[in-house]
C-alpha cells in the first residue's frame, strides 16, 4: 500500500493528496473499528472472569482472565494501566489456586508493566516486586502448606462475612504462624496479616488487642514499605483509630498527621482529608480549640477542591459548633452556587 500511495504523489501531483487521505482515513476508520470490536470483547471477558471468580469457579475465570489478557496486548503495544490491573488481579487469582508458578509469572511481568508506566520507586511497582517475591517463596512450599494457607484465609473471611470478627482475627493468628514458616517472620505479607488482623479486632470493639496489632503492621510497613506508601498510611490509621477508641486522643495525634502526610504524598486528598477530620475530633475532644479548627479548615479546602460538598458541609458545620466563627446559610449558597456551576 505505501507504495502505490508514493507512485500516485509523483504522478498526479495535488490530487494525489486527495487519495492519499482518503485511504489513511479509511484504514483508520477501519482499525477504530477493529479496536472498539476488541475492547467491548475485552470488557465482555472481564465481567465474565468476574463473575466466575465470585462463583468460586477459579480455573474457568483464570482462563477467561488469561484471554482478557491476551486482547490487552493486542492492544496495548507498550505497557498500560489496564494491563497491569489485569496481571495484578490473574497473580491473585492464580494464588487463590495455590498454583504460585503461574502468579509468580503474572506478578514478573506485572512488575515490569508498573516500573515501565510509574518508575522503579513507586509503591505500586513496589507492590508487584513483593508480590512477585511472596509468590516466589510460596513456591517453595508443599502443596499441603499451601492448600491449609488458602483454607484458612477462606474460613477467616466466611466468619468475617458472619460478624464472628474474634475467631476471623483468630483464623488469621493461624494463617500468619503459616506464613512465617514458609515467608520469614519479617515478610511484608506479615505485615498486611497484622493488619487484617488488628482490623478483625477493631470490628469485635477489642480495641486493646487492635492496637497492638496495628503496631505490628504498622512497623513492619515502616521498615519494608517507608513512609511514602499507602498501606503505612492504613496501619497508622488503624493505630490511631484504636487508640481514639480507648479514649487515648493525645496518643492519636501523631500516627493520624503520619497517615494524613502519607496520603497527601501519594495524592489520596479525601482520606488527607479525613484524617485532618479526625484529628480535629481528637483535639477538640482535648480542648484545644484553636488547633480542632486549623484542622476542619484544613478538610474543608481539600474537599471543597474535590467537589465533595457532602464533606465540606459536614466540616463547615463542625467549624460552626466549635467556635461560630461560621455563617453556615452564606457558606451553603456559596455551596449551592458552585455546584449550579459545575452542571
């Protein structure tokens, strides 16, 4: 085809231009086509591997997965963000199998496609290189080991699903002893169990146990994740929260300021913002107004800069009923306008 269109620009000079533009649009009208073709395929396969998986049917959705997969790379030369949602979510899968030579390939590559698109020093590329390191050691595991690890991480969640949250936190005590042996004690996959695991307690309002857990979690983020990662920020959280819960308000300040700077690092504003929340609660709660109210205006710009008006007004009234400093009928007009605006 180039060559004819080069032999018609000599030839006949302007008309060629003519021709040589409707047979570029025509190819690209044809291959937009074949590309929407593809990508409702594509997304047709992924509500279907969904499902699968939400039936339990594991090989079937993995299969399926793979084929969602493979149209991925038809259409994603280089690395794309759907494709490492799609190796991220197959490793996961493949693990749920206990098969951990597949998740340790789909993890290889998903590492790959995240330093590609986000740099080596990202947490997501972080993410997928420990991923890979958890499948790899877990390949090294018996069957048998392997196979108790998937079960009792089931038997954790269906006692979760039932609100049993002791013996959920109980069955994930299990399944970190599991881990430790075939991980090291130390492993960050240790840590997201002691998370998981402070988080059970949280919800059965044993908030003593949570926080200790929560510690657990959170300094093994600190030392293998740093303090530029999302999931430290979740620890911190959950350390603050348990204390809030025990009435320990001035020990919450800090893990909440740690988790608040996290987020606004990794660009997660609503849960900066939430935390700025809290942390205005815990200093209300400990009399110090001024403080409470840099804090609820410190969550109001962020929402407001969202668009989040249900969490801007929730602040604005907070602001209202600490100090009234406040005109709460202006400030929800100002709301109103904004959103009239914004349509």
């Amino acid at each position: 085809m180039l060559c004819r269109v080069i032999a018609f620009v000599f030839l006949m000079g302007s008309m060629s231009a003519t021709l040589v533009a409707q047979d570029t649009e025509s190819t690209a009208d044809g291959e937009t086509a074949a590309r929407r073709g593809q990508t409702a395929e594509r997304n047709r396969l992924w509500a279907e591997a969904q499902q699968l998986a939400s039936e339990g049917k594991r090989a079937k959705a993995i299969q399926v997965g793979e084929a969602v997969l493979a149209i991925e790379r038809r259409l994603h030369v280089d690395a794309h963000k759907e494709l490492a949602v799609t190796l991220e979510w197959l490793a996961h899968r493949s693990l749920d199998k206990s098969d951990a030579a597949k998740a340790s390939n789909f993890a290889a590559e998903l590492w790959r496609v995240q330093e590609a698109l986000l740099g080596k020093d990202h947490w997501q590329t972080v993410n997928a290189r420990l991923l890979l390191d958890y499948a790899n050691k877990l390949g090294l595991a018996t069957p048998a080991v392997l196979r108790d690890m998937v079960a009792i991480e089931a038997e954790s969640e269906s006692l979760s699903a039932g609100k049993k949250y002791t013996e959920s936190a109980a069955k994930l005590r299990e399944l970190l002893l599991l881990e430790q042996q075939v991980l090291g004690n130390d492993h960050p996959f240790c840590g997201e169990t002691w998370y998981y695991i402070a988080n059970k307690l949280a919800a059965a309002e044993q908030y003593r146990h949570a926080e200790t857990a929560a510690k657990r979690a959170f300094e093994n983020r600190m030392r293998h994740l740093g303090d530029r990662h999302p999931d430290t920020a979740q620890s911190a959280w959950l350390v603050a929260l348990s204390r809030i819960r025990q009435g320990n308000h001035a020990q919450a300040l800090d893990p909440l300021v740690l988790a608040r700077d996290i987020w606004r690092s990794t660009g997660h504003l609503e849960d900066q913002a939430w935390m700025d929340s809290w942390r205005g609660d815990s200093l209300v709660a400990l009399d110090q107004t001024r403080e409470a109210s840099i804090a609820y205006r410190s969550a109001v710009d962020v929402f407001r800069q969202l668009g989040n008006s249900d969490g801007e007004a929730r602040h604005l009234k907070k602001l209202a009923d600490l100090d009234g400093s406040i005109d709460l009928v202006s400030e929800r007009n100002g709301i109103w306008e904004r959103e009239d605006t914004a349509k």
